[in-house]
C-alpha cells in the first residue's frame, strides 16, 4: 500500500521542525507527505522546502493562502497519491513507530474491512503550568472507550476513498472540524479501530491566555456545528444557576449547603488530580503545590472560555447556515 501523510500549517517556522524530524526517523518511512500552507508569513515554506531539497523526505509543499484547517486538509487528501492517509498536525513529535502503529490493522488479512484507524496523542510539555494543563484536559489511555473514541486528526489514518466518500472535512467549519470528519467515518464505516501504540506528543498551549482563547474557539466551533448542546446546558445551569443557588442557601440558610462545592470540587477536579498526581512524583512539595493548583484555575478559566464562545458559534449559524446543524449542512451537499 502507498501511504501518503498530510498535515496543515500556517507560521510554523520555529516549530514544524519537529514534526520533520520525526517523519524522516520513522521506523516505515511514508511514501509521500503532503504539506499544505495556509499562506504563512514567517519562514515556514522555506523550512519546508529545506527539507525537500535536502531530499529527507518525499514532501510536497502546497501553497493554499487563505485556507482554513479543513480546506488545506481536503486540498492535501486530494493531492495525495496514496491508498491510505495518515493525518497530522504541525508542531507535534511523532513516535518513531507511529506510522507503522497507525498502519497495522490495514496490512491484516481482513485489511478490507478497515476504513480507520485511530492513533492517539499525549502532552510534550515544558513547563509546570503545561504539565499541570495536560493533565486537567487531555484524556489519559486508560480513560478511552476504543469503540467510542474520536481521534484527533494528529493521529489517524484512513483511506483514501473513505475520506471522499464523506466529503471529506467541512470546509464551512474552522475549529471542531476533525469532530465532523469524524462522525460522518463512523456513521458510513462503523467503529474505528484503536491503537493507542499511534502517539503523537504535542506542547500544551504555554500560557493560560492561549489555552482561554483556544477553548473559546473550539466552543465557537461547537456552536457553529451545533455540537454537544446538552454538555454546554449543563456548563450554563452549573455556573449560572446551581452554584448562586448553593451559595445563597449557605449564607442565608445553613453552611452546611456549603458541602455542595465540596462535592462538585471532587467531581470536576477529582480525575486532573489523579492524573497529575505520577506524573509530579519527585517533585518539590512547594512544586507540586503550585502545579495542582492550577488545575482549578484551568478549569473554571477553560469553562468560562467556553461559555462565552459557544453563543457566538450558534449566531455565527444561525446567521450563516439558517440554524443548519453539521448533519443538514453534509446533507445538503455544503462543503
């Protein structure tokens, strides 16, 4: 099988190093990678076309200025050549075996059934603060149900005529879109197959302002899709209603009603502790202190970036897309 790997970029240049490097020490070498630019302005395409002259890598580099993530994403899958497309993102490290990993369950004897396969993705962090956001939003291994995962387009693969078949990514959508790729695979071609052994390690945002404005726009994208309502109703009655009525009833009626935060401080902030909780072992107490304490600020800083994005994202369709959900958009033929 001919197996072409493809990412995005857009100003790069201090950063996609990383991901080169990795895909030239592949343990199985891609036959191409497939590279597109959004219209950087930094020295990303001269760092890419190094590589290319260097003759490290089989890579092409296309200029698509002005594109958004789905659209240099389609652009690549349609320039690619290979049966098999291995996706990922600028800036990550890949694991030397991540492309074999990924390519296992298409080189079974029941190859033919195998439209996806899901890789999987940890933090590379580089500070206490990155450690300590790694660990409050990003799932660990064991927390994933296989049938039920969505990969990150950092790491997957999947056919080539399965991508097309779908549509390919929704070019109307800027953040969330690997969500809706996602789902419209799994809908035609069932539960994808799992390989956790797939990692790609990427840097957690470096500073809680990026993380803020990160997490605003992937809620902006849930609005525009009209994804995961009920989630963001639970998040608006949580802090809107539930907790003003918490704190009225433990001033003006008994403190004991104050036992309520205690019990949503264990449910929100319960599984980021017991994750962090290995990975800071050897730590200073003083260190450690710092990095847990974190964790709720990330929280609360990640909710309220998401609430305020998520209106945005449904007026955003209900003015462009008449209220259209994902599903009617790809019904509609909408790309």
């Amino acid at each position: 099988m001919k197996v072409s790997v493809i990412a995005t970029v857009l100003n790069e240049g201090e950063s996609v190093h990383r991901l080169l490097d990795s895909l030239v020490a592949q343990t199985r070498p891609p036959d191409e990678v497939v590279i597109v630019d959004g219209g950087s302005t930094d020295d990303t395409v001269a760092v890419l076309e190094k590589y290319a002259a260097e003759g490290r890598l089989p890579l092409r580099v296309i200029a698509c200025p002005g594109t958004n993530i789905s659209q240099g994403r389609n652009a690549a899958i349609h320039a690619a050549t290979g049966e098999i497309i291995a996706s990922t993102d600028a800036g990550v490290r890949l694991g030397p075996n991540w492309l074999a990993a990924l390519l296992e369950p298409f080189d079974r004897s029941d190859a033919g059934r195998v439209a996806v396969v899901s890789g999987f993705f940890l933090p590379d962090p580089q500070t206490d603060f990155e450690v300590a956001l790694g660990a409050t939003t990003l799932p660990a291994p064991g927390d994933v149900v296989p049938e039920r995962f969505l990969p990150s387009s950092r790491s997957v693969a999947y056919r080539r005529a399965a991508a097309q078949a779908v549509g390919g990514y929704p070019a109307w959508l800027d953040y969330c879109e690997d969500l809706i790729f996602d789902f419209k695979l799994r809908e035609w071609y069932g539960p994808f197959h799992f390989v956790p052994r797939a990692v790609a390690y990427f840097r957690p945002r470096p500073t809680l302002r990026d993380f803020v404005k990160q997490y605003y726009r992937y809620a902006r994208g849930d609005g525009k899709a009209n994804l995961w309502f009920r989630r963001h109703l639970i998040r608006y009655l949580t802090y809107l209603a539930a907790t003003p009525l918490l704190i009225a009833l433990a001033l003006l009626h008994s403190p004991w009603w104050g036992l309520g935060f205690l019990a949503g401080g264990a449910f929100m902030f319960g599984t980021p502790f017991k994750r962090l909780w290995p990975v800071t072992q050897g730590w200073s107490l003083l260190r450690r202190l710092r990095a847990f304490a974190w964790v709720p600020v990330i929280r609360v800083a990640g909710d309220v970036a998401k609430m305020a994005g998520y209106p945005v994202g449904v007026w955003w369709r209900m003015r462009q897309r008449g209220g259209r959900s994902w599903r009617e958009e790809y019904q509609r033929g909408s790309r």
